[in-house]
C-alpha cells in the first residue's frame, strides 16, 4: 500500500485532499497527532483513530497522542488528579493495543498549556474569535449541556495545540471537524501555518444501526469487557443481511469488520462447520460484505466471527487494565 492509501483508507474525510497528497509524497518523520480527554477505559472510538495512528506509522509517520488533561477538566469529566490517573491508564492501554512506542510520543495537555507564552497567545486567541463562531465548534464534542465559557476555550486551546505540537497533520473523528476548521480558519490569523486534517468516521449504534456509537448511549464495546460479554455485545447487534438496510440506517457488524478488524488483520477467516458449507476466508472487506448481501454468509456467523477478532484486540489492553487495577 502506497503512503497516501495508507494515510487514507477508510477516513469519511480528508482536508484537503491536496494537502494531504503533499504530506504523502514524503510522510518519514512528520507529525501527526490526536487527542483524546482521559477516560479510564478504552473503547471502539479510540481504537477507531489508533487503528488510522498505526497506518500513519505504517507510512513513516511520527505519532503524538495527546493526553488532554486540561480539555477533560475543561469538560467536567473529573478533579485534576482523577483525570492525570486515568491518562496513564489510557497510555498503558494504547500501547497494548499495538501503538509502536518508539515512534508515538504521549504528551500531558498541561506540559504546555499551562505555560506564560501559551496563555497570552489563547488569549489572543480570544479576542479573534466570536462567542458564536467558538460555540459552533464545540457543539457536537459537547452534546447538550448548556454553554459555559468553558466550552468556548476548549475548541480555541484544541487549535492552538496544533500549533504548539508543531504537527503536520490533525487526525480525529469526524465529530472533531468543527474545531479542524476553526483551527484552518483561525492559525493563519496569528500568523500560524494552516494544518490538514484527517478525520474517521463514527460508527453507528451497535443495537440499532442509527447514529453514533458511544459510550454514553446504546451499547459500546470496550476494553474492560470479558470475552463474554463482548459476545453477548456482539451477538445482540443489529445485523440485517444486507450492506444497505433501509432508512439511512447503517450495519454495524460490517462497520466494525470494515474499520477495526480488517485494518489490523491480513484475513479473517469464518470457521463452519462442513455441513454448512465448511470455512470462508476473506482478505478484504469488500468480499465478506459481497458474501453478507448475497446470502451465502450468514449474520449468526459474521457475528459470531467479529467477536472473536475483537476479542484478539482487545484482549491485551484487558490485561494490562487488570493488571493496573491490582
Ligand atoms: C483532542 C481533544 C482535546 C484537545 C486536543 C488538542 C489537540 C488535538 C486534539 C485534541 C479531545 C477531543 C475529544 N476534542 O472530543 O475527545
């Protein structure tokens, strides 16, 4: 796979593509980055962007995962302490979960944000950014609460950390674009370089193919699940036996199999038994969607499959959790 591809592949967006085209000519030792607020537990929406953070590295790519401690205090998610102890949970985690140590840099938000030079220029920051331009950005990270200012600099500090990480590329979900395009908006006006932007998609509720998957709402699957579990998860999930249900509605199981299993695997076989037509074994997306839609692989069995692979990711986070929590 050539560097572009590898940068690309199953991102919902790239901005720009140009940009990113540039990046990929010469991707060794650039920087790319994604933040993540601390929350003890790792789930299918970290793993999402640490499987795009693996390709990056795959391409030569430098990787800065920042742990962002003062956005999450920003975000009520906890005292200081609590959210400094749960970040080096999450570090602990990612690198179980496959993030190559040598080439991924963890850094604390409060090693630099906290400083005089960062302060005075979030301040000015400030004065060039509208109550409602700031508010826009935030509106899908912060769900439905009412706006504090709070949550005005919290999207403002995110663009500036772009800057200050000095980083070549922003990667995050596709809930994080508003503020990737403030930051394009708002870098150039303190005369800071304009950043590209990588963004993955969200993947649906598990139960009910609409919307999003989080761990807030509907079922989430995480590292702190048993085997078990991530079976009874996976086999519950809405499943129809087609690539495209009706009503704008998603499958889930062949999302998961499309952004978390066949990124990390090189194929992924389906074990029947002879009387059902014996193994398949797919080294690629496409065909086990095909295979779904067509009939000849049948839910039960996709189900059944996909819980097996994730259980193999996220098994050796779960035992770094229990080990952390003896
Ligand atoms: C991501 C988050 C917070 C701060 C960041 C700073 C720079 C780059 C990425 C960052 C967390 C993210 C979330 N906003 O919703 O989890």
């Amino acid at each position: 796979m050539d560097a572009y591809e590898l940068l690309t592949r199953n991102a919902e967006e790239v901005v720009t593509d140009e940009e990113v085209r540039d990046l990929a000519e010469d991707p060794a030792g650039k920087r790319a980055y994604v933040g993540y607020e601390p929350s003890g537990v790792l789930h299918l929406g970290h793993l999402l962007t640490a499987n795009k953070l693996i390709d990056l590295q795959d391409a030569g790519m430098e990787v800065v995962v920042l742990l962002a401690d003062v956005h999450a205090y920003l975000n009520e998610k906890g005292t200081f302490e609590e959210i400094r102890d749960t970040a080096e949970q999450m570090k602990a985690q990612f690198l179980a979960y496959g993030l190559d140590e040598a080439q991924t840099e963890f850094v604390y938000g409060s090693e630099f944000q906290l400083e005089e030079e960062y302060t005075l220029d979030l301040h000015h920051l400030e004065r060039e950014t509208t109550m409602n331009r700031a508010q826009r950005a935030m509106a899908e990270i912060q769900g439905d609460e009412t706006a504090k200012v709070s949550h005005l600099v919290y999207p403002l500090m995110q663009t500036l950390d772009i800057e200050y990480l000095d980083l070549d590329l922003a990667v995050g979900g596709l809930d994080q674009r508003k503020v990737h395009m403030l930051a394009r908006e708002k870098l150039p006006e303190l005369d800071y370089d304009v950043r590209p932007a990588i963004h993955t998609p969200i993947v649906a509720d598990l139960t009910s193919g609409e919307g999003k998957m989080s761990s807030s709402e509907g079922i989430s699957i995480s590292m702190e699940d048993s085997t078990e579990e991530l079976e009874e998860k996976v086999n519950s999930a809405f499943c129809p036996p087609t690539r495209e249900p009706e009503d704008d509605l998603e499958n889930p199981v062949l999302e998961l199999f499309e952004y978390h299993v066949f990124p990390r695997f090189e194929e992924v076989v389906v074990e029947r038994p002879d009387k059902y037509g014996g193994d398949l074994t797919y080294e690629g997306y496409e065909d086990l969607a095909e295979d779904l839609d067509s009939g000849e692989l049948h839910p039960a069995d996709a189900k059944g499959t996909l819980a097996s692979y994730l259980d193999e990711l996220i098994a050796p986070g779960r035992e770094k959790l229990r080990e952390l929590r003896s």
